[in-house]
C-alpha cells in the first residue's frame, strides 16, 4: 500500500528533525593504505602520521573528503565519528530490510538519520517499474511506522521527541 503524499510529508518531517541531531564528518580514507577504511579527517591525519613513522618509504597520503556512495552510513575506524556519503540501492535496501527485522525507533537520531538517507538516495517512487519489491518494503515499513507511531502524526513538532 502507498503512502500519501500527506505521510510522506510527515514522515520527511520526523526523519529531518531526528537526523539534524547527528554530526556528520566528510568521509576520508587513506591512498597507500586500505583503502576500504573509512576516517574522519583528524584520525585520517593522526593515521598517515603513524603509517608514515612505520613506513617512511609507504606514500601515505589522505584521500577523499567529498561526497561518496556506499552500502551502508560509515564511521570513522578510530573515533567512531559518523561520516557522510549516499546510499547506493543496496545500501537502502538493508537499511529497509534492517528496520522490517528489527524495528524502526522514532526516538533515535540515527534511525531517522538512515531513513532520511535512504528517501535521499532512492526516492519515494520507482523509474520505469524498477525496484518494485523494494519499495513494496519500503511502503510496507513505512505504514508500519505510521501504525505504531500514530502519535507523530497530529502536530508537526517532532522537536519534544528529543528535549
């Protein structure tokens, strides 16, 4: 079942004033190194300069810092920081997968964050027919989000959920 454009709207809503609670850092990695790990950029610094003291032959050097896609929302290897990039179509359908098994928490900045994610990398609708069973799921997680959480629905002050 759809959800009307009116939820989408109050769903967005929740979703935006959950995730503006999160500080997102630009996604760093480091070129010499694994390039599969991801850093904030002071802990991508503090590394090169450890690679560099075990290696002072390794061309060690920070890499990245602009927008990136990946499979799931990253942190940083050191300090945990949360890092930001899109969601690539696999990445939003774990998140949707993750929330139909385990239960989507309103409360949560970082719940709202990832959906917030997932709306920005897929949309609401699918092109040409595409995707049909995920956004079945996504429909379907949604409305399981406005059932139990009906409560969000009559004002639009989502803000006394985290104060």
């Amino acid at each position: 079942m759809k959800i009307t454009n009116t939820e989408r709207i109050k769903l967005e809503e929740m979703f935006l004033a959950g995730a503006m609670l999160i500080s997102e850092e630009p996604e760093h990695w480091i070129s010499g190194y694994d390039e599969g790990l991801s850093f904030c950029y002071p802990c991508a610094l503090k590394k090169v300069e450890e690679l560099r003291d075990s290696d002072p032959d390794g061309e060690y050097f920070v890499d990245g810092g602009w927008g990136t896609d990946g499979d799931d929302t990253p942190s940083c290897e050191t300090c945990g920081q949360r890092l930001d990039n899109t969601l690539t179509q696999g990445g939003c359908t774990e998140e949707i997968r993750h929330y139909l098994m385990y239960g989507f928490d309103p409360f949560c900045p970082y719940s709202c964050d990832d959906m917030l994610k997932v709306l920005g990398s897929s949309g609401w609708e699918p092109i040409d027919g595409e995707n049909e069973s995920y956004f079945s799921d996504l429909y379907k997680l949604c409305r399981i989000i406005l059932n139990e959480h009906f409560w969000i629905m009559p004002n639009n002050d989502f803000r006394h959920m985290w104060n």
